[in-house]
C-alpha cells in the first residue's frame, strides 16, 4: 500500500488559493472578473499572450466587449514565444509601464501566463527598479505583485492555478524557475471549449506534462496522501481521455477531464513540488528553445520513473494502476471489433 511511504510525522503544507471559473462557457466569467477590477479601481491592464492564440480560441471576442463595456483600457505583448525570455518580459514590462497597468491578463499556456506572472511582479511599484533578469538570477526577494488573471488555452501546464513561472536566460543557456506566492493569479479561467483548436502534437504534449507534474509531486520528499490522490486521478483521466481527444478534438467531454486532469496537477505539484524530469527539461529547451516542453518531458519521464521506482514502487504503481485498466479495456475493444 502507498499509504506506508508517508510520514505522518511530517507537517507539509496544502495549498489551494486561485479562484478558477472551470467548466464549459467559463469563459463568460470574464465579465465577473472585470466587474471586480473596477470594483478596486483597476482600470489599466497589460495583456500578455502570442499572435494567434488569444484569436483562435475565441477568447478576444469576449474580452474585449467586457473591458471595453467597463472602460478598462489595456495594452498588448502579443510576442511570447514558446519557453520565454526575459528580454520578452521587459518589453511587456515596459509597455504595461507606460500605460501605467494595474492588473494583467495572461491568454495562453504555460509561457503567456508565465510572461504574465512575471511582469505583474516587476509592474508592482515595490519592484519598480528591477529588471527580469534580475527577478530571475534572485537579486531581489518577490513578495508583491499586481493581480493576476489567467486565461488558460492548454490542457497541461498547470500555472494558472500555482505559485511557479519559468523564463529563460539566453545568454546563459539558463531557464530557472519562480516560486514565490505573490504570482498566484487571483482568478483563473478554465474553459474546455478554447481548447478545440490544439493541434494533436499539442494535445499530446501538454497532456504528458500533467502527468510529469504528478509523477513528480508524488514522489518527492514534501508529498502527502493529498498529493498521492489527485496524482491517481490525474494519470487516470489523461489515460482515458487523451486519446480521445487526439482522434475528435472537437470532443468536449474529453478536453474538459483532460483540463480537469491539468488542473489538478497543477495543484499537486503546487503541493508535491518537482524534482528530475523537470530539473532535466529546462536545460534542454534553454539551449533549444524549439523544444516543447511536453515533449522534452516525454523523452525524459520512462527513464526517470524507471530510476525512481525502487524507492516509491507502492506510489507509482497506485497512480499508473489505472492507465493500465484503461489500456485493458482498450484491448478488449480492440479484440472485439476483430
């Protein structure tokens, strides 16, 4: 039993602080969001996110009526690249400077909402004098930020509900990450229906990192009987329903568990913290920012469960236990058809 491997000695911590809107239509909720901005006087947001993404999903055409509604004028950064940099933090900086934003939006996955979380901290006038690169190499404790909104497009990466943000430094080939509580966003959105669009590779690769980000929290030296359940849970869903939404991506009951899965990963290595497949995978896509994250954590994950096993065999066994259900239920099918 997996139970036998916790220390009931050990006092962790549980932590669940983002307020997320989840389920289809969540999206709407941004008029909500927008309402309590005004209600504190926010009436100036930077907008952090890529060329097409806040376009694609569908997310601008409902952000954009709300702000304009309530007469909150934004700027955009629309030139986050996948694992961002802190050059492209500064710019969104510098542009949310000049408007003077209070707030900011992040639409997108993991490296839009990191931009976003890392530019609120250096927005906040307590931090005014630092630059990312400093944010990034420690020179200044992050204690204060302005609110954060996330607008999530993925089904993997977890960071609109936690405390983390990554951003390389291309000069050292270096991409460390940001743990501090002032980048929980204050409010999340999780809508499955902005998620149709994700390409399979994408649908593929985001997926797996959920997984890494569980695989992970259950086995480090800080997990709890918690961290250990959603991990169950999460694996279960990602099983189930991947799949599925590789071959329908329009399938919406299939990209909600799979966000749910995500959301609760998040939660979990909130909780659990990470160790290899993540220490390992920010290396490789410093040097080769071209990388997918997902991906550089699919090459990396059998060998360090393979490494990990011998110390945590009950954990790993109980939270991958149901993938191989859902895989015997996927060979009965198959044999039947035949």
């Amino acid at each position: 039993m997996w139970e036998t491997k916790m220390n009931i000695n050990q006092v962790v911590e549980i932590r669940t602080r983002t307020l997320c809107y989840f389920g289809v239509g969540a999206l709407q909720k941004v008029n909500d969001i927008c309402d309590w901005l005004k209600k504190n006087d926010i009436d100036k947001v930077l907008i952090c996110t890529d060329k097409t993404v806040y376009k694609v999903t569908g997310v601008w055409d409902v952000l954009e009526p709300a702000l304009k509604k309530r007469g909150i004028a934004w700027v955009m950064f629309d030139e986050v690249v996948p694992n961002p940099t802190v050059d492209g933090i500064d710019t969104a900086v510098k542009m949310g400077k000049d408007l003077g934003a209070q707030a900011v939006f992040g639409i997108g996955g993991g490296s839009p909402i990191d931009t976003c979380k890392s530019a609120a901290v250096l927005l906040h006038a307590d931090n005014a004098q630092y630059n990312a690169r400093d944010l990034y190499t420690f020179k200044f404790n992050a204690e204060k930020a302005v609110p954060i909104i996330a607008i999530n497009t993925t089904h993997g990466t977890g960071t609109e509900v936690d405390r983390f943000a990554v951003a390389s430094i291309p000069e050292k080939e270096y991409k460390p990450a940001l743990a501090v509580d002032c980048i929980y966003p204050v409010f999340a959105i999780d809508d499955p229906a902005v998620m149709t669009k994700l390409p399979a590779n994408q649908t593929r690769y985001t997926s797996i990192d959920a997984v890494n980000h569980v695989n992970e929290a259950c086995t480090s030296l800080v997990t709890s009987p918690y961290v250990v359940m959603m991990a169950k849970e999460a694996v279960r869903l990602v099983a189930r329903y991947m799949p599925q939404a590789v071959a329908h991506p329009d399938d919406l009951t299939a990209r909600y568990y799979l966000l749910y899965a995500s959301m609760i990963a998040g939660i979990d290595f909130d909780n659990g913290l990470l160790h290899f497949t993540h220490a390992m995978e920010h290396p490789l896509s410093a040097v080769k920012p071209d990388l997918p994250h997902g991906l550089g954590l699919a090459m990396l994950l059998p060998a360090v469960i393979k490494y990990t096993y011998p110390a945590v065999p009950e954990i790993l066994a109980a939270i991958y236990e149901p993938s191989f259900q859902v895989y015997r239920e996927y060979r009965v099918k198959q044999k039947s058809v035949q």
